[in-house]
C-alpha cells in the first residue's frame, strides 16, 4: 500500500508534506510532486498536511485519479528527492482547486 499525490498538487507544489514524511520518499519535479510507492510506509502523517487536499492513500483515490498511481511510480523513479519545504509555487492559490491540471504536468 502506498500514498498517492493527486491532481490537485499540479501548479500548487505546497510541499507542506515532504516534512512530515519519515522515510522522506517525495520526489520533486517542476510543478508536481510524487511518492515513491516502494519507499511509502504508509503512515498517513502527509495526507492531513496537504493544503490543496491531493494525498490520498491509493485505495481511497477520487473518481478520475486513479491515473495517479501510475504516475507517481513512473516520475519517482527520475526526479530527485525532496525532504526539507520550500516556497510553494508563486500561483498556488489560484491554482488551488482548478480542473483540468494534468496537462499542466511538466516532466
Ligand atoms: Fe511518507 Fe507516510 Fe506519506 Fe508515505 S504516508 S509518503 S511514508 S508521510
Ligand atoms: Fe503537493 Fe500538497 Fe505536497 S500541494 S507538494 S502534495 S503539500
């Protein structure tokens, strides 16, 4: 079992939930992060951290983001890690709650 970051972390990137992650298994890329689902210990500490509401466990995903899983899988294993925060990025809030953000996905 293994946590799973959504859609709506795309353009938002609060990185609220790479501090509260005890095996520090986040992977950063421009505007998105994702867990490493061979790494999570699937505590659940990050899912309530998450301002944008996007963690959730991968056998609690919303209709439409079960795409997600595979996603996470795929970019985890070419992006760096992450484990200290940092400035959200400068739209977050507009961003925050819009459809539609997967195209928005830079790899
Ligand atoms: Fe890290 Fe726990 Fe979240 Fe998995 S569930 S990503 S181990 S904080
Ligand atoms: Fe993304 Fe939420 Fe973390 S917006 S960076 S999953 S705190």
């Amino acid at each position: 079992m293994t946590f799973v970051v959504t859609e709506n972390c795309i353009q938002c990137k609060y990185t609220d939930c790479v501090e509260v992650c005890p095996v520090d298994c986040f992977y950063e890329g421009p505007n998105f992060l994702v867990i490493h689902p061979d790494e999570c210990i699937d505590c659940a500490l990050c899912e309530p951290e998450c301002p944008a509401e996007a963690i959730f466990s991968e056998d609690e995903l919303p209709d439409g983001q079960e795409q997600f899983i595979e996603i996470n899988a795929e970019l985890a294993e070419v992006w760096p890690n992450i484990a200290e925060k940092k400035d959200p990025l400068p739209d977050a809030e507009e961003w925050d709650g819009k459809s539609g953000k997967l195209e928005k996905l830079e790899r």
